[in-house]
C-alpha cells in the first residue's frame, strides 16, 4: 500500500468539500442575483478563502494523478498516461473557474458601493460562467478516474470491493455533469445513485493510509 496515495485521496475530498460547500455555495441565492452579490461583497475573506481553496485543491487532483500513475502506471502505461493528463486537465479548468470568481467578487463589490443596475448584468454572466467552467471541469474528471480505479482494479494493491466502489460509482458523476452541462434536468433516482460516491475518496484515503505497506 502507498501512503502518499492514501493521503491524496484524504486530501482531495476534504478541500474539494470545503472550499466549495462551505465556503462558496452558502453565499450564493439562486434567482435572486441581487442578494447574491450583496453576500459575496459582504463576506470576501469567505470567497478568496474559497477561491485559494479550490486552487489548492487542484494542486490536490495533480498530487492524486501523480500518486494514482505511480501506483498502476505498470498495468497500462498508455492509459495511466491518458487519465494523468484528464486529471491534469481537470486542475487547469477549476482553476480558470476560480478567476471567474474573483471577478465575480469584484464586480459584487463594486455593485455593493455603487448599486447600478449594470453591475448586476455583468454579476449574473460572472456567475453563470464560473458555474459553467466548474461544472466543465467534472467531466475529464470523471473519464480520468474511471481509467484510474480500472487499472487500480487490475492491479489489486486495494481490495476489489474499493476499486469497484470507484468504478461503479464515478459513472453517475461523469454522466451527471455532461447532461447538467448540457441544460437538461436530471431525475432524483440518478443524482442520489451519483451520491454514493461522494465517501469514497474518503473511505478510500483513510483505508490505504492506514494499511501497512504491502
């Protein structure tokens, strides 16, 4: 077992949780652009702490990438390959949908001082584009990880039940994000099967850190 890989997978989850949902999101009144802006002006330490967070959180997905292609690169290096540079990908466009936000803040602020029916215009496209580009970002996620738990499956250096759990569940979020994307609705059966793999990078990071190494 590799600890690194362990404490990648820990690390993901916890900064991509709490950069977004707690940080972020709590500020945010859909349909209401208006209060939504007022939040954010109101509470800027919350937002740039969410932006750094998310920034480090790429650097997190690199880490990951890094630990997961050392780790099964030798089953397939071809496709060890092509998932490292999804997940390298994926870090870059989470963080373009950072400097939205923080333009996003801005422009909150500005509207904050001054009122004009013109800052909300430009607030609301800043939303929707930073929205957009972070919803983009889980799709060569969700190609990558589906190679990576594959080859982790066919390496067995984690038990098959948590591979599995990775490779089964991860399609739901890839599928998820292109039909959200893609502006249709998605049904409450689909989003709740996409939620159980919400613990997995946590039950994941703790189980490998915990193991002695193999």
């Amino acid at each position: 077992m590799s600890r690194p890989l362990g404490l990648a997978f820990f690390l993901q989850a916890v900064t991509s949780l709490a950069s977004g949902a707690w940080l972020f999101n709590p500020f945010v009144d859909p349909g209401d652009i208006r209060n939504t802006m007022l939040n954010l002006a109101n509470h800027a330490a919350f937002v740039r702490a969410g932006i750094v967070g998310d920034i480090l959180t790429a650097l997190g997905i690199i880490f990951l990438a890094a630990t997961l292609f050392a780790a099964v690169g030798r089953q397939n290096k071809a496709m060890a390959l092509v998932a490292l540079g999804l997940y390298i990908f994926e870090a870059g466009i989470l963080v373009v949908s950072k400097f939205v936000v923080f333009v996003l803040l801005n422009i909150s602020q500005q509207y904050a001082a001054a009122g004009a029916p013109t800052w909300e215009a430009l607030g609301s496209l800043a939303l929707e584009t930073a929205d957009f580009i972070y919803r983009v970002h889980i799709i060569p996620f969700g190609l990558g990880a589906a190679i990576f738990y594959y080859l982790l499956y066919k390496s067995r250096i984690v038990p098959k039940w948590l591979s599995l759990w990775g490779l089964t569940t991860v399609p739901f979020v890839l599928i998820g994000a292109l039909w959200i994307t893609s502006g249709f609705y998605i049904p409450p059966v689909f989003l709740a099967l996409s939620v159980f793999y919400v613990p997995f990078e946590f039950v994941a990071g703790i189980y490998i850190f915990c193991q002695r190494r193999s």
